[in-house]
C-alpha cells in the first residue's frame, strides 16, 4: 500500500514538474520543517497520504522534514531549530503543558512559520487557546463544514504567491468545505476563494465571499493556512500539492511572498486635502501634483513638494444639476507640454458643455491659454439630465470622453424614459443616446490636436462621413457613464447607471439596475431599450399611459420622432456586472443600497518602480470598483480571459464617503476624491485622499482645525490637531507654519495674524521613526465667511411630492454689509439613498421650490435637500469666501426599511409590501431610527402593519429610544402576514427642533407584527398657505367717507412661496389680471380681489367699497341774465336750481343782495336802483361746493316811471303821465333843465296825491333818480 501511495505521488509530483532534475542529496536543505500530525479529538483519515505527501515534498523539493505527534517537541531548543511548523490534520488540544503553549507562541513571535492544514483551522480550542485561531484564522472559527465532501469550485485570487501560482482561476476539484463564523477578509491576505454557488454549504453558508486559503504577516513570522484537504484524494491531486508546497515554502520564508496584500492595515489613507468644496475629478501629474475640480469653478491643485493646496484656476461655470466642472485629464505627454484638459459648463445661455486645454505653469494654470477641443449638448431646461464629463486617455494619445444622456427621468415612473408626445423631447432618451448623429449617451474618442479641436482616431463606431452619424463616437448606448478607465491595451472597463425603479413591472420593464460593462470594441449597450444582462423594456405610449411590446435586444430601432440618426441600431451588449436596490443573486458580493457605480482604475505593476508607496504585484490588472451610494470599494479579478473571476470588497475597516473619483499615480499609490456625507454640495467631510501600501511603518494620522478661520485685521485663531495620532502609538511632534513667516511646534497654538491675507497654515506630524504626515487649513484674515442659516424650510421637515416647499434664506456678511439676494445660490436636489440629483439653481433669498417626482418612486428612498450658498466680494484684496447651509426634507410617506439605525430587525422581501420589503423579525425592545426628523406642521402618523395575532405596539420616541414619547400606536390583528393594515391616525406629542425619531418595538412575543410603512399627517413645510393681498388707497379727501378725487388702487400680495397672479373685480364684473395701480371711477363700487401663487394656492376674495364723487354741484340760474340792465318796472320770471349726480346734494341756497333769492317773479320796483348780486351755493355730501353768482343792474326811464304810475297810482295817472311825457320831450329836446323842473313838480304833486306812501315813495325815487339822469 505504501509503495502504491509513493508511485501516485512520484507520479503526481511528475505531472507538476517538481521531481528534481538532479539530486540533491549533495545540497544543504534550504529549510528544516516539522510537520505535527497529533489529534485529540476527531482523526482524519487522509493524515497517512499527507504525510506521504509532504515526505515527497521534501525530497523533491529539498528541504528537511521532520514528522512527529510527540508535543514535547513544543519546546524553545527543538523548535529553534525549524523555520516551518506544518500543523497538519491536528485536533483538539494537542499542546499538553502550558510550557508547551508558550514554547508556539514564543517560536511564532521569533519569526518562525507557521502552515495549517483543514483540521488545524478548526482544532475546537478557541475558547481554552483562543491565540491559536487569532493567528492561523484572524480569529475566525470554523461551526459547520459542507455535508460531506462535495464536488465544488475555489477561486483563485493570487497568482503571485507561490501557493497559487500556476493554479486554475476556477478550480474544481472535491471538499468538505468549511464555514468560519466571520469573514478574515481584510485582517489575512486571501489567496482562495470557495464559490458557494457550486455545492452546498450547509446552514453556516458564508455567502459570496468565502475565503479557504490565506496567509498572514505576524510580527516576524510567516503563517499559511489552508482549509482544504479533508479527502485522501487531495494528496494525490497535482494543484493541492503545488498548493501545499508553496504555503510551507513561503511561510519558512525560503520563497518570500506578500502576505499583506489585502490586509488592511498594510494601507494607509493619508489625507491630502480635507477643505475640499463638492470636488467632482482629479488627475495625477507625472511630478506627483494633483489637479482635482470642483463642481462650482475652481480647479485645485495638491503640491507634494509643500503639502499645499491652492487654487490653479477660477473658472466662470453654469453650476445647474450636475453640471459645473466635471472632469479633468492632464495630457500624456504633460511632462514637455504641461497641457491639462478641463470639461466644464461654460456660463451664459449657451446649452454645451465644453472640453478645453489650458496649460499649466507649476501650481498656476493660465486662463489665457484655453484652447477649444470640444463641444458637447447639454439641455438646461430640465434639470436633472445625466451630464457624465468624465476625462481620461488611452492608447495612441486618444482622449475619451464620457456623456450622459441628458435625459431627465423623473416623468418616465422609473422605467425607460422614452416619451415621444410633441414637445417632451426633453423626456425622449432616444434622442440623444439611442441616437447615432448625437453626442449624449456615449463614449466619445477623439485625439486632440495642438492647434485646437480634435481628429477622428480609426476605429471608432463610425467611419467619418457616414450619414447620419457622429465619428467621435467610440461606444454608446449608456445613461451616464460616469466613470470608467482604459487600460494600457485599449480595454474600457464603464460603469453606468439606470433608472430608479423600484421593482420590475411585466407591462414597463425590469427594477432599476446599474452596470459595469467590459468594453473591447465599439458597440451598442443597449439604452434605453434594455439593460444588465439585456434585458428589454416595454416600449410605451405616453400620450395613451399604455404598454407596447418589449424590446428586441438583438433587433434594435430608433423610430423616435426625436431621432435623428439611424433608425437600425446595433443589437444590444449585455453588461458584464449588473445589480439594482436588492440583494443582487448574481453579484451578491456587492451587497444591498443605491446604485451609484463608479468604475475605477485598472491596476499596473511596475516591478522596477522604486516607490515605497506602490501597490503589490497582486493588484496587477485588477480593475477597482467603487460604490458612491454604498460607500464601498470593490476589485473585480479578472481571470486569464480577461472575463470578471470574483469580486472581492477592499479596505472595509477604512471609512470611505461617496468615493467620488479614483487614479494611480506614477508613485503607484491610488489617489481618491470623496464626495463626502451629507446631501449638499459643501460637505464638511468631502476630500482628496492618498492611499499608500505600506507594509512597514505608518504615517501619523494628522487634523488639523482653525477657530476662527476667517475674520477681520488682527485676528487670533486658536489650532487644534485634535484627532492626530500615531496608528503605532509612538510619540508624535508637530509642526505649525502659519504662512506668514511664523511657525510652532505646540500641538495646539495660539497665533495672531496681523496682516491682510489668506494663509495656508499647514501642519506636519512627525511620529518616534521620523515618518510624517501633513494637513492644511486655510485661515482668512481681513474676511470673514459670510453665514448662511436657511430659516425655512425646518430641517428634517416633511412634504408632500407634487408641492411647492417655501424657503427663506438669512446670510450675513460683516464686510458686504448689504446682501445681494440675486447671489443667493439656492440649489434643491432630489435625494436618493445616500446621494440627491441637484434641480435649477434659484437666485434669491426667499421663493420655494417644486418637488418633483413620478409614480414609479413612490416606493423608493427618496426625499429632497436644499443647499444654500453665499459668496462675499473678498475684501481689499483678500479672496471670496463661501458659507454654505444645507437642510434635508423627508417625504411624509416613508418606508420603513429605510431607516437610519436599527437595532434587533430585519428587512424582510415580501411582494405585498409597498415597495417589495419591510420590516420583520421584531422582537421587544427592538427599533428602527431616522434623522433628521422635524415634526413644524406635522399632528399625527398612521402606519401600514401586518401581523398574524396582533398586540404589539410603536412607540414613537424622540432623541434615543428612552425619548420623550411621542405616540404609542398599537397594532391589531390584520389576519395574517400577507395582510396589511393602514392603522388609524395617531395624535402626536410633538418635541422641538430637529431631532431622530426612534421608532421602538413593543411586543410580549417574538415577531408580533411586521412594520411596511409609515405616514405623517399634516400640512408639514409644503406650501399650503394662500397669498395674502393687502390694498392701499390715498385717504379719502371727502367727508363721510367719500373720495373727490379718484383714488388709486394699489395692490401688493404676499406669499410664503412666489405669487403667480393677482386679480381684481369692480362690482361683480369679470376679473381683470392686476398689472399696477388703477383707478376708481366716480360712484359706489367694491374691488374686490384676489392673488394665487405659483402652488395654486388661490386666497379667499376681499373686497373693499369706495364711494367716489370727483363733479361739485351743478347750478341753474333762469330769469336774470349776468350783466343784465333792468328797468325798475320789468318783472322778472326768476328760476335757481341746484344738483349732484354723484353723492348727492347735502345743502343748497340761493341769495340777492345777502337775502334769500325766492323762485318764482321778482319785481324789480322792489329792489334799489343800481348794481345787484344774485349767488347760488350747493355741497354735496362728498363736501364739494359749488357756488354760481350773477350781478346785474336796475335802472329806471320815463317808460318806466309811466308804467309805475300806471300800476301803482292809476287814478292819478291822467294827471301825472303827461307831466312824464312833458318832461321826457323837454330832455329829448336839450332842454334838460326845464325837464327837471317838470320832474319837480311832478315830485310835489305826487307826494300831495297819492296817498299810497309805498307807491308815493316808489314814484318819488324814480322820479328824483330820472331828473338826476337828465340833469347830469
């Protein structure tokens, strides 16, 4: 039987070419190792054939071995002597003496190696020796295996150590596969991965990362386990022994190996800048400076040589949605022309985005120097459309250039938006990346060319010339390619993002899925038409609201209206990686949250780049992954192909936020831009990253912070380095220079700034070894940050979609003074899982803003943010400064597996569930939380349950789960799991200001309910409120009320949000749009009035009566003519009236000669000879006066007199006329004297004759006043 095992193995070992040529019976063994095959507990019965195994090993491989099961070997004599122990099967305590326990540990922290085979990675001692699994394990413990030894596949992950080498990407082969309770990824370095999806795990499956092999740096030593090897086979497969032979080998060191490679402390995160303001791309000069954007205009520069950051560029930018600066690429030939390209929104009403080169002088890029590559469309009238931008170069010099399909999603209810109606182009996606004659959607690949412009590389999508296309185009097909790399040989690796659709629907298409496509040539991927691994939407009728056919990925047409390209399209590539919100069953690996992939860089080894900071051999080819959304970093391994192998999460225990974008340098190290937490555009905790493997020493970890940092002229500023420290523990120095000359070595000075100026104080940390690293903080003096508090809307208030959210906005600023609102930046953004898509940009500091959002999210994880910002003038030379504010909204209907903590549940997958999932195994005690919450405006809250037997309860807790009580709102019996109930609402206790609301479970048996969603009832900080319009008018000028002149109307409305109109009505009559101030005509009238606002919230009519009278009285006067000359004898028919057709007469008179006029005859004997005054007075009720006055004149004549006579003395009349007449002939002759002789006599005979004393008197006047006449 022996003899039989040994020929296998000469046989196997033949296979693997390890038999030696020569003999080396001659040589020195290159190591001693002990192989220790003792068991207490379970024996294996391979234990013979691998002792076999591993005795030909030594033979052919010349190294000494020595077998025992005797543990007094476990000594520091006897072990000194041995580089490697080979733990091989061994069970249970097999050390018997404390001695002998010590005697490892004191051989392992020596240096000496350690290799462990199957059972001794789970000899059942980690409760009694738990030192034993920390080293071979990491600490891991192995609780079940596979059910017996099942035919399964291990990948392999490195083929650099000489463990795997030369082995298999997939290699299959028999097993009893162990479990481990935890995962050692990132505290060992994994060499073999078991793929679970190709046996049965058991009940302790680990899922799609299950190492089996690894190996581990300890101190000075070398350990290697491997959880393969139960079956006697094992040691007669030719892969196993290669396998077995490389661990002993490495772990004695007589092979070197890199056990660090994936062990995360092997890397350090150094910080090289962490006041970054929403940077968007970087770039790495070939001299280690590092150029990074930021979306509002600045591009940044990282200068090694000073640990500085300044500014290289201010660039005027449109900053709407997503664009602004939006990438970045410095030239390959950069280090002779110093040629950088920048893609950015240029400012003004032109609707591109332009890629231009500028040339850079050291830190300093010239404005000047722009030259024009490219212009790509980019709509900005609705926002959001994908924008892409990102830069990078390939092979031959070729620039390529990402786009996004500017396609705004959000009225497409998650699924393709392709929405053909007449005048919805902005909505159509197969306008731009479906179609061939547009730019959007795409890859594009130009070469730059050193006048301006570009040439068409050979090889693109399409020839130039070709109708109805675009040659620049190399791939399309995409919804934003956001990022992606190419590879030294040409290889695009694209990471694209899809639609927000939360489950699939059999009429629309599949859930929201992302991609990560492997591009080799030119090709069609597929949107809008289908996605992932091709699968096909639903053409829709938009203007119907129904359902056409799917797709035919392989059979594509573009008969949009809006297309103007080709109408047959390339069939569809499949991606190489898809996954949506879930738990993807294809790539589990990439776990569950948002979609927001981001294909990082392609990896290459340089074995003769001497950089200390480079990343190993076994990152060589391998391209890096990175989730914004999930805050992840992944390295997809590719197997000898070039096809995806395995994807393995990277440098967990680091936390990375929204991980923005990521190169190497030609150090080798990776340089990584994170967009930071938090919703706006300023995140305190964005920054720009250095990431160095490092197997040795590690730099101090270094903070830095300035309060102030900004003021006026002087200014004391107190540092802190708060936060540095030495990751191995060492006494850590620091070093201040403040920029002004000064400097300090305390760890948190006191400096005063005398003089006007930004200084960049930067501060080194310098550990015991003498390594250090360095931050910087920008201190202003002579400006001070403006601040920026958003009054309104609250933060973590609720709304409604579909309503118009009100906000003010306060900044102040010491130097401006006076703030310009039209600088006011208000961005709102609809958020998303972790990241929100910003709108239209608003100018102002107070208005509201649309929410806006389809159907197809209702069941997504959605809200809205609003960012606010502000940028002062700078002061007497001293640079602008930005303040920033940002306030997160939540919607008022809210899924519950969309928490922000938790303790205790579980999201459970169920279709009945509003969003397809819900909270489930609650236990009391249990709870889930969500912040920021602010309950301005909010009363109660109802929530949608199921629960088979009902009597628990949610207690609604603010500030932690012991919190002021809220509500408590129990939970019946709804008839089942599958039956939901939306409970009744409940009254809310509500706390103030913004705070997390805890949600805890109460329930006297496990699992009493299911919690699906939530509902906050109230008006919450949406636009609900109706203008008010107040209306002004000059006071009346009339009495009682009344106007005399027409008054102007003037009416000015207010609104929390933005009016949209005003009307008015004057008495009941249509309604007139109000456009200025406006008169009233004469009489009674009610304006009645009423304004709107842009939410269609219409205000209640008012009205207000005016009484209006602008005409005085008017007057009559009939009978007298003004001037007139009367005799005293006439008589006149007199007639005075007096009206008001307005308000009406209050009073009227009429006067001769200061007594009252009365109507009728008037005769003229009566009143005095000479001048007379008639006057007529009105008022109307308004107060006017009218007044008309008449003069006129009473003169007498011999007719006259003769007519008097007659009247009043008729029987003197025979006597007295012709004394009249007498005397009229003797006047009319000239004899005027002896007439007024007549007259005399006349006189006398009428005072003696007529015994009327009125009528004597009457006469006698007359008389007298006619001798007068003809006297003179």
């Amino acid at each position: 039987m022996r003899r039989r095992l040994t020929a296998v193995l000469a046989a196997v070992l033949l296979t693997l070419g390890l038999l030696p040529a020569i003999s080396h019976a001659q040589q020195a063994p290159a190591f001693r190792a002990l192989l220790f095959t003792k068991t207490v507990g379970y024996r294996h019965d391979s234990i013979p054939a691998g002792v076999a195994l591993f005795k030909q090993l030594a033979t052919d491989n010349n190294f000494e071995l020595v077998h025992t099961e005797d543990s007094t070997v476990f000594n520091d004599a006897t072990l000194a002597g041995f580089q490697v122990v080979i733990m091989f099967q061994t069970s249970g305590m097999v050390w018997d003496t404390d001695a002998q326990r010590q005697a490892v540990q004191k051989y392992v922290a020596g240096g000496g190696g350690i290799a462990a085979v199957h059972n001794a990675t789970d000899m059942g001692i980690e409760d009694t020796f738990p030192w034993w699994d920390d080293l071979v394990n990491a600490g891991a413990h192995m609780p079940t295996h596979s059910p017996g030894v099942l035919q399964g596949t291990a990948k392999v992950a490195d083929h650099q150590h000489a463990s795997t080498a030369g082995l298999p990407d997939r290699w299959q082969r028999p097993e009893e596969w162990y479990n481990f309770d935890k995962n050692i990824r990132g505290k060992a370095h994994v060499l073999v991965t078991a793929d679970e999806k190709t046996y049965n795990p058991g009940p302790d499956a680990m899922g799609a990362d299950h190492p089996i092999s690894w190996c581990r740096d300890v101190g000075l030593a070398k350990v290697w386990s491997t959880a393969m090897g139960h079956p006697q086979g094992a040691y007669s497969e030719q892969f196993f022994a290669k396998h077995l032979l490389g661990g002993v080998q490495t772990a004695a060191k007589a092979v070197p190996s890199d056990c660090s490679a994936t062990v995360d402390s092997a890397f350090e995160k150094v910080p090289l800048d962490t006041n970054t303001k929403a940077p968007t791309a970087l770039t790495v000069a070939p001299d280690g400076r590092v150029y990074y954007t930021e979306i509002l205009g600045q591009v940044k520069v990282y200068d090694p040589t000073t640990g500085t950051t300044p500014v290289a560029l201010e660039l005027p930018a449109y900053s709407g949605g997503e664009d602004g600066v939006i990438g970045i690429a410095v030239d390959p030939a950069f280090a002779t022309n110093n040629w950088i390209y920048v893609n950015y929104s240029p400012p003004g009403d032109a609707e591109i985005n332009r890629v231009s080169r500028f040339t850079a002088h050291g830190n300093h890029i010239d404005p000047a120097s722009e030259v024009t590559v490219l212009e790509v469309p980019a709509s900005r009238r609705e926002e959001p459309g994908h924008t892409g931008g990102y830069l990078t170069f390939g092979p031959g010099g070729n620039l390529y250039v990402g786009v996004g399909d500017d396609t705004n999603p959000f009225q497409s209810s998650g699924y393709a938006p392709i929405d053909e109606r007449p005048g919805r182009d902005l909505f159509d996606a197969q306008k731009t990346t479906a179609n061939t004659n547009d730019l959007r959607g795409k890859i594009l690949r130009v070469h730059p060319e050193p006048a301006g412009g570009y040439s068409i590389p050979a090889g693109n999508m399409f020839a130039p010339g070709t109708a109805k296309t675009r040659p620049e185009i190399y791939a399309m097909g995409f919804r934003n390619p956001y990022r992606f790399s190419v590879d030294t040989d040409g290889t695009i690796y694209m990471a694209d993002y899809g639609p927000d659709a939360q489950a699939a629907n059999p009429n629309r298409g599949p859930d929201g899925k992302v991609e990560w496509n492997i591009i080799r040539s030119p090709g069609y991927y597929g949107w809008p038409y289908c996605v992932a691994n091709n699968i096909p939407y639903n053409d829709f009728d938009f203007t119907t609201n129904t359902s056409g056919a799917k797709f035919d990925c392989a059979n594509l047409k573009n008969d949009s209206p809006n297309n103007t390209g080709l109408t047959d399209l390339p069939a569809a590539r499949a991606a190489d990686v898809h996954y949506g919100y879930g738990l993807s069953p294809e790539f589990p690996e990439l776990a569950l949250g948002g979609g927001a992939p981001m294909a990082g860089p392609v990896y290459r080894f340089d074995p003769n780049l001497q950089s200390e900071r480079k990343f190993p051999a076994y990152y060589d080819r391998k391209p890096f992954f990175y989730e914004w959304a999930r805050n992840r970093i992944f390295t997809f391994g590719l197997d000898s192909q070039d096809t995806l192998l395995k994807i393995d999460p990277w440098y967990t225990s680091k936390r990375t936020l929204a991980p923005m974008d990521m190169r190497f340098g030609p150090d080798g190290a990776m340089y990584l831009l994170e967009w930071g937490g938090g919703f706006g555009r300023d995140n305190p905790d964005s920054g720009l990253y250095r990431i160095d493997y490092n197997q040795g020493n590690r730099r101090p970890v270094v903070q830095a912070s300035a309060t102030p940092s900004s003021g006026g002229v002087p200014l004391t500023v107190k540092f802190s380095s708060a936060g540095s420290s030495d990751p191995e523990g060492t006494p850590i120095r620091y070093a201040w220079t403040f920029g002004d000359g000064t400097t300090s070595t305390e760890a948190n000075p006191t400096h005063t700034f005398t003089t006007r100026g930004a200084f960049n104080v930067h501060l080194e940390v310098t550990d015991a070894t003498g390594k250090s690293g360095s931050t910087n903080v920008t201190v202003s003096v002579g400006n001070t940050a403006p601040s920026v508090a958003i009054s309104r809307p609250v933060d973590g208030g609720f709304f409604d979609f579909g309503e118009r959210v009100p906000f003010d906005i306060k900044v102040t600023d010491p130097e401006d003074g006076q703030i310009d609102c039209g600088k006011v930046v208000v961005s709102p953004a609809l958020g998303h899982d972790s990241h929100a898509h910003p709108t239209d940009p608003i100018n102002a500091c107070r208005g509201s803003f649309p929410t806006v959002l389809d159907s197809g999210h209702a069941d997504a994880n959605i809200f809205y943010s609003l960012d606010a910002s502000y940028t002062d003038n700078g002061s007497q030379g001293v640079p602008p400064l930005t303040g920033r504010a940002t306030h997160v909204l939540q919607p008022k209907h809210k899924q519950a597996e969309y928490y922000t903590g938790s303790s205790g549940i579980r999201i459970v997958s169920q279709s009945g569930a509003e969003s397809g999932r819900r909270i489930g195994d609650i236990s009391d005690g249990d709870w889930i939380s969500f912040k920021p919450v602010n309950f301005t405006g909010i009363d109660q809250v109802r929530l949608r349950v199921s629960s088979p037997t009902g009597g628990g309860s949610v207690e609604l807790r603010a500030g932690s789960v012991t919190g002021q009580l809220m509500a408590t709102v129990p939970v019946p019996n709804t008839g089942g799991w599958d039956n939901y109930a939306l409970l009744p609402a409940v009254n809310l206790t509500k706390p103030t200001g913004t705070t997390e609301l805890f949600m805890v479970f109460r329930g006297d048996r496990p699992s009493p309910f299911d919690l699906d969603s939530m509902t906050f009832v109230g008006d919450g900080v949406g636009d609900r409120r109706a203008p008010v319009t107040a209306l002004s008018a000059d006071a009346p000028s009339g009495t009682d009320g009344w106007y005399t002149t027409a008054p102007q109307v003037t009416l000015t409305a207010t609104d929390d949000s933005a009016v949209e109109s005003t009307q008015y009505s004057v008495d009941g009559g249509a309604w007139t749009a109000y456009t200025g101030p406006f008169s009233v005509p004469d009489g009674t009238h009610t304006v009645r009035y009423r304004s709107t606002d842009i939410s269609g919230n219409v205000e209640a009519e008012r009205g207000t009566e005016f009484k209006v009278d602008t005409s005085p009285p008017t007057l009559s006067l009939t009978g007298i003519d003004p001037g007139g000359v009367y005799g005293s004898a006439q008589e006149l028919d007199v007639a005075w009236s007096a009206a008001d057709a307005g308000s009406g007469l209050a009073s009227s008179s009429a006067i001769l000669d200061g007594k009252p006029l009365p109507q009728g005859k008037l005769s003229l004997h009566t009143l005095a000879l000479g001048g007379h005054a008639a006057e007529i007075t009105a008022v109307d009720k308004a107060g006017r006066t009218s007044l008309y006055r008449i003069a006129f004149t009473v003169r007498t004549s011999a007719e006259d007199l003769r007519t008097l006579v007659r009247r009043f003395a008729p029987q003197r009349a025979a006597d007295l006329v012709p004394m009249i007449d007498k005397a009229e002939q003797l006047a009319a002759s000239g004899q005027k004297r002896s007439a007024s002789v007549v007259m005399s006599g006349f006189r006398i005979d009428v005072r003696l004759t007529v015994t009327d004393k009125d009528a004597s008197a009457l006469l006698d006047r007359d008389a007298r006043a006619l001798a007068e006449q003809w006297r003179s």
